[in-house]
C-alpha cells in the first residue's frame, strides 16, 4: 500500500517535505550530544557550507528550529525595527503571510499586491518607494510557491538598492537550486529551509545575512526564540544552539549538502529540476492540461494546472487515485481558480514525472 507507514511511501511531488535520499535519511540515525565538540564542529561547517551557497565571504547562516515560517519571521522581526516600516511585494500566499507576520509581531507594513499568475513589476515598485520615504525594508519572495511563479529579484533589487533601501528575501522554495549571489542581488536577509530543494528533513530553517546586518540587529527582535541576533551571537561564543537543536536533522542536513555537491552544486540541480519540469509539462498538456503560467514564469520548482475542460474534477479523489499509484501531489492554493499542483523539486527525475504522466493518463 502506497500509504502504509511499513512500506514504500508515495514519491512526493509536492513543495516540501520532499522525497530525500537514502545517505540523508540514514544521517539521522545515530544521537549526538549537542554540547559535544563533534556536534559543535558539525554545526559550524553546516553554517560556512550555507553562507557559501549564497556566495558571500562576510555572509553568516543563522540557523533556527522549526519549518521555514519560523526563519521568516525571525528575520521580520529582528531585520526591521521597531521603528521601520516594510513594503511587501505580494502575489500569492507566502508574501501575504510576511503581512501577516508583520501585523502580529507588530510591524510597520505596506503592501503591492498583484494577481497570482503576474510577477511584481519593478516601475510600481520604483515609485512606491519614491512616494514613501519611511519605508526602510522591502521584502519579497523569489519563488511564490503558490502558483510556482519566479519572482524578478534582481530588478527588484537593483530599485531596492537605488533607493537605499534594504532587501529581505524568502527564498524558501528556491535557495539551493536557483542560484541567490549576494555579490548579484543585494540582500540583507534571505530566509530558507533544510527540507526544500536542499532536500534535507524537515525541522531546520536559516537566515543568511551579511556579518554587519546582523551585528546592527542586537535588542531589535520582539521575541526571545526568534532573535536572530542573539541566536547568532551564541553559535559565536561557544558554538552551541541556544536552545535544544534537531540534532539528527542537522547532521541530515550535512549530508544533503554532500550530495547537492556531488550533484555539481545548484547550476546542476537547477539543469535536473528543469528537466523535471519540462517532462511534466509537455506530458500534461499532452494529456490536455493546461499549465496556469506561461512557460516564461514558471520556475522549475512547482507547477499548477488547472483541471480537464469539460471534467468533474474532484481534487480528493484524482488525490487518492495518484497515491494507489505511488504519487503525493497537493491541491491548488490559488484564491481565484480551481487547480492543482506537482512538485518537480526533491530525489525525482525525469523519468520518475514520466510515470507520473502515464498514472495521470491512467485516471482520466
Ligand atoms: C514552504 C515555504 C515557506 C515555509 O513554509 P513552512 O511550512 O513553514 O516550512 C515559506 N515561504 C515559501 C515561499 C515556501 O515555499
């Protein structure tokens, strides 16, 4: 049974927790001792290996327990100050959730917002910033998982630094295989995960952050575990987590980090993410499916269609039926339209989308 605890579990075409390698799982059995130098070693290189991949020798990795909402509002919360405001370039759920993020932990926020299926255009940014000088933050998401649409962060951060302005980034869904260069797109803060396209486990996430950034952010943080500040200067003074880490998912982590090496780093993970994307989509639309991006805004990370013209589609049970067959896909999370999605990102290939193709053309 495809769901069955016991047995093989279904490929997880989905945005996160993601089908991972067998070396990845099998890091995370063995305890460590978080206080122990083997553990405190592991931890600093897990944080030199993820400040590298975002390419900046002045860059830190602040990791922090708990799924990547948790690293998104610690860096809110300890990037803006009490006294900033934030200008959130939304299309789509997760940039709506910085809003709300903002709103609870009491943050200064404006908002753009444009349609699911359209990129956040850099001209309204541009005069949005012109007209309001007290904004001091704009924060964006590079890939909105939502739809699956790739935000245009190098224009928009080429107008956030123009204007003098600093950039905070959710780049969840992407960081490790679409490529974020610091020296490329001027950030002062990128928040990700271990259990994306990193294909680590779930329980890890991180904010990236230039050395000075973070030294500027000491007392600004409205919480005590979502301090990024204090948690960084921690890891500095003993090289501990301040409060208990995952310690069998770092050590994951390590690994999965060996194995995106091996790959050919994130130019090679992009090529094979990509090459999963675009079997799954001529596959569909051969099936008669119809992506909801255009080929040009699509990254190579999700893909939402809409259901079969003239077919009662019902999402639960084309749902159960893709799992008897071996598949976990998600449904929609567009306000507008019914739809669906599949994930291209995680240990699946193109020939794995294959099968899933010819499981869909089974079912309908
Ligand atoms: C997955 C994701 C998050 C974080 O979601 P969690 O469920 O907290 O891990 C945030 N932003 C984007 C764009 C995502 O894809």
């Amino acid at each position: 049974m495809a769901n069955d605890p016991a047995g093989t579990p279904p490929l997880l075409l989905t945005p996160g927790p993601l089908t991972t390698a067998a070396a990845t799982r099998a890091a995370a059995t063995r305890d460590w001792g978080s206080r122990e130098t083997d553990f405190i070693e592991l931890t600093a290189r897990l944080r030199r290996r993820l400040a590298d991949l975002a390419g900046g020798d002045d860059l830190v990795a602040v990791p922090i327990q708990g799924s990547g909402t948790f690293a998104v509002e610690a860096m809110l919360g300890s990037m803006v100050p009490a006294e900033g405001r934030v200008l959130i370039l939304i299309n789509g759920a997760y940039g709506k959730r910085m809003a709300e993020i903002c709103r609870r932990i009491g943050r200064a926020y404006r908002k753009i917002e444009c349609a699911e299926d359209q990129a956040p255009d850099a001209k309204s940014l541009d005069r949005a910033l012109h007209a309001d000088p007290s904004i001091t933050h704009v924060a964006v998401v590079h890939v909105e998982t939502t739809s699956g649409i790739l935000n245009p962060l190098e224009d928009i951060a080429a107008v956030t630094a123009r204007h003098g302005r600093r950039l905070l980034i959710d780049a969840m869904s992407a960081f490790g295989a679409l490529a974020l260069d610091v020296n490329r797109v001027k950030f002062d803060a990128v928040a990700a995960s271990s259990n994306k396209c990193l294909e680590g486990l779930p329980g890890i996430s991180f904010v990236i952050a230039p050395k000075d950034v973070l030294s500027d952010a000491a007392g600004r943080a409205p919480s005590l575990a979502f301090d990024l500040h204090d948690q960084w200067r921690g890891f500095e003074a003993n090289g501990q987590w301040r409060f208990t880490p995952p310690t069998q998912i770092v050590a994951a982590l390590d690994v999965a980090l060996d194995l995106l090496d091996a790959e050919g780093g994130i130019v090679a993970r992009h090529r094979r993410y990509q090459a999963n994307l675009d079997t799954l989509r001529a596959g569909m639309t051969g099936l008669g499916f119809r992506p909801y991006l255009p080929e040009a805004l699509s990254a190579p990370i999700i893909a939402t269609f809409h259901p079969l013209p003239n077919n009662s589609f019902e999402f639960n049970a084309f749902h159960r039926g893709l799992l008897d067959r071996g598949f976990a896909i998600y449904p929609g999370k567009l306000t507008a339209v019914p739809s669906f999605r599949v994930g291209c990102i995680g240990q699946v290939f193109p020939a794995d989308m294959q099968r899933f193709v010819d499981a869909v053309s089974a079912l309908i």
